[in-house]
C-alpha cells in the first residue's frame, strides 16, 4: 500500500543511506502520516521494504512514543507537562482540554475527532504552557486561545493560532 | 543593562529576517565555507577550531576540534557528520530556534566541519516533534543545493557534500550520541557501551562526528573571524564564545539569550530575564537543563562558564536555565523531572531503569502523604547506586535532581514526611512486603 | 623480509592471580581462566557484549568508575579486582536489589528453579529483606506459541534471547517491545510466535522468563537423570542431554559448548524428543493371522517363526532370493551388523539403506574424485572459509546446525557466501539462507545440472583455470572446455533465466577464495543424475586449485542422522564395511578372513531391484528393518505389489508403519533413546549414543535382535553389547572412529585424484557436461515440488507431539502472484491434478516459493504422493521423484 502510493519518495528515502535499514524511521512516520497510525500491515510491508522481519519493525516502532500502534483520533493533542511548562499552567491546560472535549487523558472523543495525551517536554519551555496537535505547536495557551483553536480545528481542520518560525523573544521592532 | 554581541541570534534578531539563502548571503553568508574551500585544509580548519577554544554545546562540553581530531585522517571508506537536533532536554529550546530562523548558519557549520573532517554525508537528527524545523531545513537544503552549496562538486571544487534531514519520532534518549545513531541506524535508540566511541566506530562502525547545533552554527564565525576572535570571548580559556541560555519558568521574560559565557545567572535572570514573574522571591534553579542538579539563591553570581558551575555542583549542561520563585514544591519540582526521566529512560541498565521506576514511586508517594521514616536515606542511597553505574550519563543525570533538592531543601522533604507519620497513626501501617 | 609475528600475550591480574592471555580476552573470560567467576546476566560467550546488566562490574586500576568486565578487554598489565573489593561487591548487591525490585519472586513455580541465576546470585548476594515496598510492574503471562511461555515479570531484561535470536540464528523473531521498566519480550503480530523453534531463547534466558511449555510444572531439575546423546534426526549429529523423571522424557537440552552443536539446537533437537514414547510404539511382536490382523507373540515365538521362514527361503532357493533393507537412522553397530547376518548368515548381498535416497549421489563421486567418501573439511572449517557455495540447500531447513555455521561464517567472520538455489532470498519466519547469500543465483529445480555447467563454464572462459591445472592437466580442462563450448551462453541464459555476468561473478568469487567450502544439499542429491552434477562441481574445485588447499572442500550435507555411517558400515548395495566396493576383490577377501566366513557370490541389488525383484518372485523374503517403502515411495512404484508378492516379509520396527501392516512377522525395536551405540554424522564424526530410557514395552535393540536371530538360525554371530560389535568395526575398518572432540578429515588422496586429471575424467565427461534443455514454462501448469521442512525429520518427527504443535499437516506453499494467479486464498482449499489423480490441500501463502511453483512438505505427502512418478537414476538406482507438474484450482 505505502509502495504503491509512495514510491517515488520511498525510493528517494532509501537513496539518502548506504543501510536500508536506516529508512526505519521515516517509513514509519510516513505510515503514520498515512493511516494516523502504524498498522500491523504498514509494520509488515516496511519490513519487507527494508528487507527486515516485522520484528524488527515492531520493536524499533515500540520504543518511539510518537508512533501509535492503536488508531487515534483524527487530532492528537499532545500536552507537554513537564516541569517547566508545570511552572506556567500545564496541568490547569490539561483541565481545560479534559473539560472542554468532555474525556480524560489518554481517551479520544466518541467522534473520534480528538485524541488528548500528554507528553514530556517539547522544546518550548519559554512558551508554555503548549500543546502539540498533529504536527503544528501552539503556544502562550490560555483558556480563550484553547477554546478558539478547538473550534478552528473543528470547523477548519487547522488554526490560524499555530505557532510560526519560533523565535523568543520576538525581536525588539525598530524603534520609531 | 550590559550589552552584549551577539553571534548567533545576530541575524535573526534584525527585523523581518527571515533566513532565506538570499538574506543569509547577503549578511555574509557562505563566505566562511568558500573561504575554507579556498584557502585551508581540513587540519587547517581542525587546528583554528582547537585554537577557538569552542567546546560542544550539546550538554558534555567537549573540545569541538579535539573531537574532530579523533576522526582518523586516511580511513578508506566513509565517514559521517550527524548534526544532533535531538534537543529533547527539558527546558531547552535554542537549537530549535537556530534552525527554524536561520537554517543557513547551521548548513555552513555542518558543510565545514564536514569538510574538516572529510564527510561526504551529514545526517541532521532532529526530534521527531519539530516538524516546522524539519520542514524548514529540508527548504534551505534545497535552497544551498540549488546554489551550489551542497552537492557532488560544491562550488565547482571536487568537494562533494550530502546533507539530509532525519526526523526522529519521540525519544529523548535518542539525543546522546550513540543512542542517536542507533536510531539513525533504524534501530531501538539504546546507547552503546564506550569504547569504541564514534569518532571511529560511528555510524554503520564507521567514523563519525555527532555535533550539538549550537556548536556547529559557531564554526562559520570562527573561520570567518578567527580562532583568537573567538577565543576571547567569554572566559578564557576554557570557555570561550558565547552561549544562548534557555531562560524558563517563573521569570518575566522567559526566552533564548545569547550572551558571552562567564556572565553570572543574577545578571540573565534579573537583567535580560527582567526578573522574576510576580513578587515572590527566588526559591531555585536549575542552571544546565533537567539533567543539572538545582541550584539555590546564593549561588545568583557564580558565573556561567563550565568551570565555575561545576565547581558550584552543577554543570552548565545544555544551557536551559529554569527559574522557580518561593512557593514552588522542590518535593514536586524533583517529582515532575523523575516523571520525565522514568518515561524517558531507555530500559537497557538495571539501575537506571528499575532506579528510576523505584525513585519515582518513592517521590510519588511522599508527594501523596504517604512518606515513612527512612524513606530519605534510601532515596540517596538509590540515587548512589544509579550514578557512575550505567553506560550512558542519562543515569547520572536522573539522580540529579533528587539528590540535589535533597541536598539543599530536604526540610521540605521532611516536612512532608512528618505530616504522614502523623496522619499514619491513625490509618495504620503501609505493608511491607518481605522476601 | 616479512616478520614472523606471533601474538602477545597480555598480563593481567585479577583478585592477585596474575595470568597471561591473548590479546582481544574480555576481563570475564580472563577472570573464569583464574577461576574467579564474575556474576552475570547478559553477557554470553556466544554473543556481542551488550554490557547492559550491570551485573559483572568490577574496580580496574587507573580506570575511573566500576567497569563492566564483560565489554573491557584485557590490556597489558591491568589489574582487576573482583571479589577482593567491597565496592564491587556493594556495586554487585545494588544491581541484584534493583533486579529484584520488580521481579514477582515465584520461584516455587517457576521451571528454572534450581537453575536460576537470579536464584543463585541472590543467595550469594542479597539480604532477606527486600527495601522495595512499592508496587511491582505487572505483565500477563504470554503464551509465545503452543511450545514456549513467557513469564516477563520474571525478565532480567539482559536480552540474551533477542540478541541470540539474532546474531546466532538469524532469525530475528524476537522483539524488545516498548521502553524502560515496561520493555517485554515480544513478537510481531496478535498471533503465536512463528518462527525456527529452535529453543535457544529457553535455553539462553539465565532465569524462568522464557520457558519450555512441553515440561512445565513437571520436574525440579535435581529429580531428573541426564544422558548425553545424539539427535537422531539429521545428519548434523547434535549433542543433547535428555532427562527423564520415572522413565519418562522430561525435556532435552544441550550444555553450552557440547558437541559439534556447540549447544545450540534446532527445533526437531530440542522439542521434538516425544517421539520416541509416543503411545502408538510397538511393545510386543507381532504375528499376522491370515485374515490380515496380529496376534501378539512372545519373542521366543517370534524369533522361531522368522528364523524357520527365511532359513526356509535360503534353503528353497538360496541366498539370492533373500533381501534387505535398512534405515540409516539405525546405531552403526546395527546396520553393520545387519549387513553381517544379511551376508553370512542368510547369504545374499541384496542390501540397501536410506542412503539411497540421496545421499549415495554424493558418495560416489567423492570417492572417484578424491578418493576419500567423507568430508574433507570439517564444521570449522565452514566457520573459517571466506567463500561458501550452497547448491540445492536452504541449509537452515535440512540441516540446521551445519547451517548455523554457514551464518556465523558470513554474519560474524565476514565470509562471502555463494548460493545456487530455488529459495528466492525473501525474509520470512525461517530462516532462509540465500538472504545472506552476496551472489545468489535463482535455479529450477530441474536446471541444477545446467547450473553448474554455467558456473564452470564462467570459469574456464574467463581464465580463472588454477596454473597448476592449466599446466599440468591440460587435457582435463581443455576436454571441460569442449564440451561446454556445445553448450552456448544464449541456451544457458534462456534456460536458466540468468544472465551469464552472474555466473561469471560468481565464478571469479570462488577462484578467488582462499578457503573455499562447497556445501550440497537435496536439490542436488535427488535429483536426477545428481552423482553428475556432484562430479562436475568436484571439477570445479579441482578448476580453481583449491582441492590441495586446507580448509577448501566439498561436504554432501547427510539427511538422516546416520547416513554416512550406514555407508561405511556397508548397509549399502555394492559395498562392504570401509565402505569396500564389492568390486575389489582383495579388499573384500580381507573383511571375508577377518570374519572368517565365506562371502556371498551372487550379484548385489539396490532399493529400486530389490523391489522389482520381489515383484516378479525372484526376490522371496524381504527383511526390513526400520524402512518404509510403501510410504517413501509414490504409488506409482508399485511397492504395495512388491510386498504382498513376497512369501516371507519380516519387519523390525518401532510403530506398526504403512510398511509393516504387510508384514508377516513384525518385531518391535528400541529407539535411539533406549539403546547404546553410535552415529556418524554428516562431516564424519563418529559420536556416541547412550541409554537414557529402559525399552518401551518388550522392545529390543535392533543389534540385539540381530544378535538373537542369527542364534535362533543355527548360525550364531553373538555379541553381548553394542561395545562388542563396534570393536569388531573397529578391526574391520582400520583407524574407524577416533572418538574425539572433532574430526580428522581424511584428505583427498592424491594418487586419486591424478588418476582422475590425467584420464578418468574421460570416462563420462561429454555426458556429464551435457544436460537436456530445460522445457520453457508451462503457463497451465505448475511445478509441485516436495520439499523437507524445519519442523520435522523423515516421518519419524511427525510422531512428536511437540513438533506436530508448530506443524501438523502439509500445506501447499506458494507466492502471493501464484496464488493470486490460480485463484487462491490463503487458508483455502487447492485442488491439484494432474494424469495420476487429484487431491485437495490446505494453501499458505509464502513469498520465498518462486513462480511457476509450489512446495509441500514431504513428511506429509501421505495423500499427495499419488501425483508423483518417479524416475530411477540408472546411474546411482537413486528414486527421484520428487516433482511433478499440476493443475491448479480453487475449492
Ligand atoms: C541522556 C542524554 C541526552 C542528550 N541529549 C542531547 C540533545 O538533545 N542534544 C544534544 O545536542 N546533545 C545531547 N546530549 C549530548 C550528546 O551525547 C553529545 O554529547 C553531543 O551531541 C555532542 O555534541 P557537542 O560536542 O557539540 O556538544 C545528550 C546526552 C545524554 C547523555
Ligand atoms: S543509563 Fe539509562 S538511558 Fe542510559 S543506557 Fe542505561 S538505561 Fe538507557
Ligand atoms: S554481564 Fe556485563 S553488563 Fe551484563
């Protein structure tokens, strides 16, 4: 299934490693990518892609947090709870998102649209407290800023809120 | 307010910059690689590097170009640059803003310690998490190969220069070099046992340079403006340059600062952090990233460069500096960090994944009220069995800090356990379980 | 002048012995030499280190920190201190504290109490009290497969199992699932662990995580009583200890380090030990009544009435109409004293054994050739070569053990390995050898002999002739060379469907190697004229100069487990003990005075003769021992015929087989576990067998039987033990049997060999080297082949319980364009056809079978036979049969 549809950027992938078996980690994310989980199948073919046993596929998915073995919701909110984004309001954003989408941590709502984990630091401490949906990061969250990006989510699919080229400080504009 | 130049950020701090090739060239971009292309050898640059003093900014602080000297000058086959982009270190986050806002800089860095080194290859691992990052750099890649920057025949010499993006896909583990190229091998991100180390037996067995980002992005500047240039910066002369400081937690203006080492944590806490984030005064801080141990407020002058922290009984680390005002549990600041060192711990040493599990529980239940007498000595003690005991230093840095707020607020520890003892009367005894 | 250079030694202190050792000795191996024993979970002397345990730390001077010493080697002047530093010991009690936190301590459950070395290391190290108050992790137990049961709350996590999986068998079915504390043991997928079976997890795991579920509960380890044995399975002879609680097999396994396994088993070694105890073991003998049922007899009767019925033959019509046939999985004690009675006693020299099927291909030519009829290369010597050529074996599927010697040549020493197979090199749960292979040419199982044809054809048009060759015999190859020169490239290429580069890369490999081994298995073996195809590739070792070179050889990988000796004990058509041809006429004089008997003169006659003359009455009375005919021959060889013409059929086996349902008389024998004796295995070695178990029921050793009959004859050959017989063939065949560690190859013998180079070689050369074109592809139909499988041995393994648990029954192979061309689901049905008849059969999917085919296993092809006709080779009088073309449709 990924062959068919991804050849060419398999193809490149594979070029990028004098080891096949290098390519583990972007098959795997593009699995992802493609079924929003990686399933036995998607571990089964990029075994033999990589001339491999689904072992060894399987052990190497099973160690990356990232990676789902079970179907998620169309959305992942991933909130860092580490003790840096703790100091600036994590845990009152997981309240939040619990009350808000009606589910517990780890759970995804019955319309399978949002998945919510929380997760450990995402490399924006200075911006906290933050969440991670999908790919995209959105930081500085408060209550308001939570609540509008959900519904963007569910009306839009995205959210002009997400965060852009990270930088922090913003630099001092020019002063006039 | 003292200012100060900046290296790194100074691009990216100019308005409306957005690290495209076209404005990194015309700051001057490139111009140190066509130099190095030009005008010196590959010892050449090794030796300008050594004589810069640069030391890697990933966490251990190594010679940049003693480490590049390690990589064996007539091997036959390949050898490799991995740019480690792994920043998973909780309460960092400069590398993702060096490469999400200049990518440029970090491409010349890679290209040139390539070139040193003499690899044809340069992997940049980056966490799985920054897909932005990744985005972006593949772009400027893109951008550098279009222009001949990167390439079979880089500017029409017979260098020939690959660079690829690898994105990681959630371990923090996979930040230590060798647990990073396991995992750009396609594998489970367990570290190796040392020796052999990677400078000869690296990726594929092959020698391999790992490098922090930080540390590359400097190697341009140090080519464009000299070894000496660098080497007085900061505090020679085994802390030269700059360094981009993560400040985070309850400080008023959280953020990256750039700023040369040897400058005190008083100074970028209260000057360029502005101080702390309401009227509470400081309780503590961690000086290098969750693997530091913490430090206190009489420790606001001991200067930022490698020598000076350690002597304080920390380590500069991967420069996250995470501030906590009064009223912050250590109890709980210790626990919410071993949470993180449990879920991270790659599994492969006893001490450090059973430690782990079995110091977490411990602080869990303190936490919880249910602390006992004797719990205290036998955290330090586990924490003495942890450290020095494993293969990589993941198990060194999670007894940090637990062994650190115990050593400086282990009144609030007891205080915790004192409250339980005194409920526990009533409640009855916790079983303990006998062989 | 190059300078000689021997290694230095290193000195080392550990605990104040001082001690010199090879430079590249880890501190451990170092330790164990001074007899310092450094406790230890995960380091192996079989595996990488991992150094992951933390278990085996130890204070080395001018080191900072505690060391691991199973990952720190040995440089000159260290000093180590083990048991003499309480640090060490602190450090050893910490990480055993640690272990314990999360383990469940249920060793009064546990199999591996007793042997445990978490148990052992906690007595030596561990206080009574455990610090650990909190709540323990908890894993559900798993059962991994019907065999094999993981308890993961007892893991160590030192990954031995995974890792052995791995490097040593190349396996890699065993998965490390998740991270930290909850990192389990695991394989792929929500359904049992489908994999080689071959027990090394159970037998690596150091403590009760991975256990054997075919003796769980049953035995503490004290209550039982070892034997140390030999497989009796295949060729490779493997050591393995059985132990039995009350006469009953518990388990086997086998030591670290015994026997030419090194310890390690396959899946028939190490679980598949029931079958020697199945219910259904003959326990008396049996005479049959003359509607077609048994009477059980007491063995005076039994004897008596064997006895006066084949003496009755020899006195009506002599010797000759007397035959006999025997299994090579028999004691080399029994088949030569089968061969002994058959020709002294009885007076006929119509023997035959299972070599028969194959394995005489590889015999005769290697004795024409070479002048040796073993190996002239042993198992290190696989391990040393740095170039393999396979042809006709997945090695790992026949011959397992030989096979694991093939991988750690290529995986751990860097070997290149050569393969011409059908296998395609695709990954699946077994093994598949050619996915090591760096030259792999794909081969119909008919075109071996165009093959190899090809591969010496590359070499001599390349010019990659040995000079010794090229100057010293030049007829030899110049005569090679014109006859090929009618075989051309483009015939070759459309034929074989491969490009003449491969052959040519191929060939420049082996030319180039310096120690080259050439492994042939049963593509070749039985294959229609397979004595040629093994001659030709003789030629090409003697082509690339390697045949005088030590360690290069040619090893005809033995099926059965005693194969080999059943030749050299004489069990064979045309041989006597040596094996002496019958030909040679001073040699056979010597065994006649040695015996001091007189020696048959009437003709010998092979398995296929045999049978035709008991067809047609000139054979009258057949004794067979421990073969089966009816059910290793398809319909189509008329063996039903052969038997139920005979007057006299006698039967000595251990289950009331397709083949001794005809029998008049059938005597109940011992299996290889109730019996002393010896095996000799594929590379030669001569190796004890030893009785673990009393005989089931009233059932004798076939020697004994032998022994009792020849008595009941009048013509008494008496031995009062296995022992007794074996000295006598030591006497007969001189030097027979060094007992020792590992063989001494005999080496090729050179006047041999010179009489082949310089003429014959003539004798067949233009026919050897011409091969029929191979008929194009049949788009209609499909080429069935029977092939061996991993999980059993013959049809003896298909009475172990443990092995039917991983496969019961056959199932039709094939890839998924093949079954997708024919219509068929994975799990369905298949209806095969062809002129002989039609049968239904399970189909699977597996991507390794090529197109245009399918495999079954021949140990199930009771039903499936009928499809088949076989061909005998009028060369060698091999049975080959073992393909047919089909139909194909979905049902
Ligand atoms: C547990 C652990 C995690 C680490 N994580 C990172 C990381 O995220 N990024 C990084 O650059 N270095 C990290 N390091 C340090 C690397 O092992 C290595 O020292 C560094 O990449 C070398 O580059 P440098 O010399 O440029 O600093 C980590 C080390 C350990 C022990
Ligand atoms: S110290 Fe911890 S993280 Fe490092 S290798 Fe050992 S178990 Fe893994
Ligand atoms: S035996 Fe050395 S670490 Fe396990």
């Amino acid at each position: 299934m990924l062959r068919e549809k991804h050849h060419q950027y398999i193809a490149a992938i594979l070029k990028r490693y004098p080891v096949k078996r290098s390519a583990m980690l972007p098959l795997l994310n593009l699995a992802q990518r493609e079924e929003g989980y990686v399933s036995e199948a998607a571990m089964k073919e990029i075994a033999a892609i990589l001339d491999l046993t689904p072992s060894q596929v399987y052990e190497t998915a099973t160690f990356y947090t990232m990676l789902n073995l079970k179907p998620i919701g169309t959305f992942h909110i991933q909130v860092c709870k580490s003790l840096m984004c703790a100091l600036v309001g994590a845990d009152e954003l997981i309240h939040w998102l619990e009350d808000h989408l009606g589910i517990k941590v780890g759970e995804t709502t019955s319309d399978n649209l949002f998945t919510l984990s929380v997760v450990e630091c995402l490399g924006s401490c200075a911006t906290g407290p933050m969440m991670q949906v999908n790919d995209d990061y959105y930081e500085r969250l408060d209550r308001q800023k939570v609540t509008q990006i959900l519904d963007d989510l569910r009306r839009n699919g995205t959210s002009p809120l997400k965060s852009g080229p990270f930088m922090c400080p913003e630099p001092v504009p020019p002063s006039s | 307010m003292a200012q100060y130049e900046k290296i790194l950020l100074r691009n990216m701090e100019q308005p409306g910059y957005r690290g495209s090739l076209h404005e990194y060239e015309r700051t001057g971009g490139y111009q140190a690689l066509r130099k190095v292309l030009r005008d010196l050898s590959p010892a050449q640059v090794i030796e300008a590097v050594k004589n810069s003093g640069l030391r890697g900014r990933g966490g251990a602080g190594f010679p940049t170009g003693i480490k590049w000297g390690f990589v064996p000058k007539d091997h036959p086959g390949p050898k490799y640059l991995c740019c480690n982009a792994d920043e998973s270190e909780p309460g960092t986050f400069k590398d993702r803003q060096l490469m999400e806002r200049d990518p440029h800089q970090l491409l010349e860095g890679i290209l040139i310690a390539c070139y040193a080194i003499g690899a044809p290859v340069a992997y940049i691992y980056i966490r799985g998490e920054f897909r932005l990052g990744a985005k972006i750099l593949e772009r400027a890649i893109e951008e550098a190969r279009g222009a001949g920057y990167i390439g079979p025949r880089i500017l029409g010499t017979d260098v020939g220069i690959e660079v690829y993006v690898h994105q990681g896909a959630g371990a923090y583990i996979c930040g230590e070099e060798t647990a990073l190229l396991e995992s750009l091998e396609g594998k489970r991100g367990l570290p190796r046992f040392k020796p052999p180390f990677p400078a000869t037996h690296g990726l594929y067995q092959k020698p391999t340079v790992v490098n922090n980002v930080e540390t590359l992005c400097n190697v341009p500047h140090i080519v464009n403006r000299g070894a000496e240039w660098f080497a007085s910066i900061g505090s020679p002369p085994k802390s030269t340059g700059t360094r981009i400081f993560c400040l985070s937690g309850h400080v008023k203006r959280p953020g990256n600062y750039e700023v040369p080492m040897g400058v005190t944590f008083r100074e970028l806490i209260f000057e360029l952090g502005g101080g702390m984030r309401s009227e509470k005064p400081l309780k503590g801080f961690i000086p290098g990233g969750a693997s530091a141990p913490f430090l206190t407020p009489d420790h606001l002058d001991v200067k930022m460069d490698f020598e000076s922290v350690a002597q304080a009984g920390s380590m500069l680390g991967s420069g996250g500096v995470t501030v906590m005002e009064e009223g912050t549990s250590m109890v709980w600041a210790a626990l919410r960090l071993m949470e993180f060192f449990y879920h991270e711990s790659c599994g492969k040493c006893t001490p450090c994944r059973e430690g782990s599990s079995w110091i977490l529980q411990i602080l869990q239940r303190i936490w919880a009220g249910g602390g006992r007498p004797g719990d205290l000595e036998l955290l330090e003690d586990l924490c003495k069995n942890i450290e020095g005991r494993t293969v990589c230093a993941f198990g060194d840095a999670e007894v940090s800090p637990v062994l650190s707020t115990l050593r400086y607020w282990r009144d609030e520890y007891e205080a915790l356990i004192h409250q339980a003892e005194a409920t526990r009367t009533t409640k009855g005894e916790i079983p303990v379980l006998t062989m | 002048m190059a300078e000689q250079h021997t290694p230095q030694l290193l000195r080392v202190t550990i605990d104040g012995i001082a001690v010199q050792v090879p430079p590249g000795t880890l501190v451990i191996e170092a330790a164990r030499q001074v007899g310092v024993m450094i406790p230890h979970f995960c380091y192996h002397p079989k595996l990488e280190p991992d150094a992951n345990c933390r278990m085996c730390l130890v204070e080395i001077e001018k080191m900072p920190r505690l060391q691991t010493s199973c990952s720190t080697r040995v440089t000159d002047g260290m000093v180590v201190r083990s048991n003499t530093s309480p640090v060490v010991q602190a450090a050893r009690k910490s990480v055993l504290e640690f272990i314990l936190a999360n383990h469940p301590l249920d060793c009064p459950v546990c199999d591996q109490g007793g042997r445990c070395d978490l148990q052992d290391f906690s007595h030596e190290y561990t206080p009574t009290v455990s610090r650990f108050t909190e709540l323990k992790r908890i894993f559900p137990k798993e059962y991994f497969s019907p065999l094999i049961e993981t308890q993961m709350n007892r893991c160590v996590q030192c990954l031995r199992c995974v890792r052995y999986c791995d490097q040593v068998m190349d396996v890699k079915a065993l998965a490390p699932a998740g991270r930290g504390t909850m990192t389990e043991i695991k394989h792929f997928g929500h359904h049992a662990l489908d994999c080689e079976f071959c027990g090394g997890c159970v037998q690596i795991c150091p403590v009760g995580a991975i256990t054997s579920r075919l003796s769980m509960y049953e035995y503490r380890p004290w209550m039982l009583k070892r034997t140390e044995t030999i497989c009796p399975y295949c060729g490779d002879g493997c050591q393995f200890t059985i132990q039995q609680k009350n006469n009953e097999l518990i388990e086997v396994n086998s030591t670290y380090g015994a026997g030419r396994n090194r310890g390690d088993l396959c899946a028939r070694g190490y679980f598949g030990y029931h079958a020697s105890t199945h219910p259904d073991r003959l326990r008396h003998p049996l005479i049959r009544r003359p509607d077609g049922t048994f009477r059980e007899v007491p063995w005076e009767e039994a004897l008596e009435v064997a006895g006066e019925r084949l003496m009755g033959i020899k006195q009506a019509h002599g010797g000759e109409a007397i035959a006999g046939l025997i299994t090579s999985r028999c004691t080399n004690e029994e088949l030569y004293l089968f061969q002994k009675l058959m020709r002294v006693v009885l007076g006929t020299n119509k023997i035959d054994c299972s070599a028969r099927y194959g394995h005489v291909n590889g015999i005769e030519p290697l004795r024409r050739v070479q002048g040796a009829h073993r190996w002239t290369v042993t198992f290190e010597d696989i391990v040393a070569a740095d170039v393999l050529l396979l042809v006709g074996t997945n090695i790992t599927e026949t011959n397992p053990i030989t096979g694991l010697k093939v991988k750690e040549a290529v995986k751990r020493r860097g070997a290149r390995l050569l393969t011409l197979e059908t296998l395609l090199p695709v990954r699946g749960s077994i093994s598949n050898i050619t996915t090591l292979s760096s030259c792999h040419i794909p081969v119909h199982p008919l075109g071996y002999g165009q093959a190899v044809n090809a591969l010496v054809k590359a070499m001599i048009e390349q010019n990659d002739v040995a000079p010794q060759i090229r100057e010293q015999a030049v007829e030899f190859y110049r005569t090679i060379e014109s006859v090929l020169r009618t075989c051309s490239w483009e015939d070759l290429e459309c034929d074989l469907g491969v490009s003449r580069y491969r052959f040519f890369e191929m060939a420049r490999i082996f030319r180039e190697a310096m120690r080259a081994v050439v492994l042939i298995g049963q593509g070749v073996l039985r294959a229609s004229r397979g004595a040629d195809i093994v001659t030709n590739l003789l030629d090409l070792l003697l082509l690339a100069g390697h045949h005088q070179r030590p360690g290069c050889g040619l090893g005809v990988l033995a099926e059965e487990n005693n194969d080999q000796g059943a030749v050299e004990m004489g069990a064979l058509a045309s041989y006597l003990p040596g094996p002496v041809s019958l030909s040679d006429q001073a040699a056979c004089q010597a065994i006649a005075s040695l015996w001091m008997e007189e020696l048959p003169q009437g003709p010998s006659a092979t398995l296929p003769e045999i049978l035709n003359q008991a067809r047609v009455g000139h054979v009258r009375a057949l004794y067979v021992v421990g073969e089966n005919p009816l059910a290793s021959l398809p319909p189509s060889f008329n063996v039903q015929e052969a038997l139920e013409r005979v007057e006299v059929l006698v039967c000595q086996e251990l289950f009331l087989t397709e083949t001794a349902r005809h029998a008049h008389i059938v005597l109940p024998a011992c299996s290889y576990a109730e019996k002393d004796g010896t095996f000799t295995n594929t590379e030669g070695l001569v190796q004890p067998v030893r009785r673990a178990i009393d005989p089931v029921g009233e059932s004798q050793p076939d020697w004994a039987i032998f022994s009792a009959l020849s008595v009941v004859m009048g013509y008494p050959i008496e031995y009062g033990s296995a022992k007794e017989i074996f000295k006598e063939i030591q006497s007969v065949i001189p030097r027979y049997a060094l007992l020792g560690p590992a063989p001494t190859p005999p080496n090729v013998h050179q006047d041999v060999v010179d009489r082949y180079l310089h003429g014959d070689f003539q004798v067949d050369v233009t026919q050897r080297y011409t091969w029929p074109r191979l008929s194009p592809k049949s788009e209609k139909r499909l080429t069935l082949i029977l092939t061996q499988s991993l999980f059993h041995s013959g049809k003896f393994s298909t009475r172990a319980k443990g092995l039917l648990r991983v496969q019961a029954e056959g199932t039709l192979l094939l890839n998924s364009t093949e079954a997708a061309r024919w219509g068929l689901q994975p799990g369905g049905m298949a209806r095969l056809s062809n002129e002989r008849g039609a049968v239904s059969v399970k189909v699977r999917v597996l991507d390794r079978v090529p197109e245009g085919m399918a495999f079954f296993p021949e140990h199930f092809d009771h039903d499936i036979r009928i499809l088949f006709q076989a061909e005998v080779d009028p060369l060698t009088q091999v049975p080959c049969w073992k393909q047919t073309s089909v139909t194909v449709e979905p049902q």
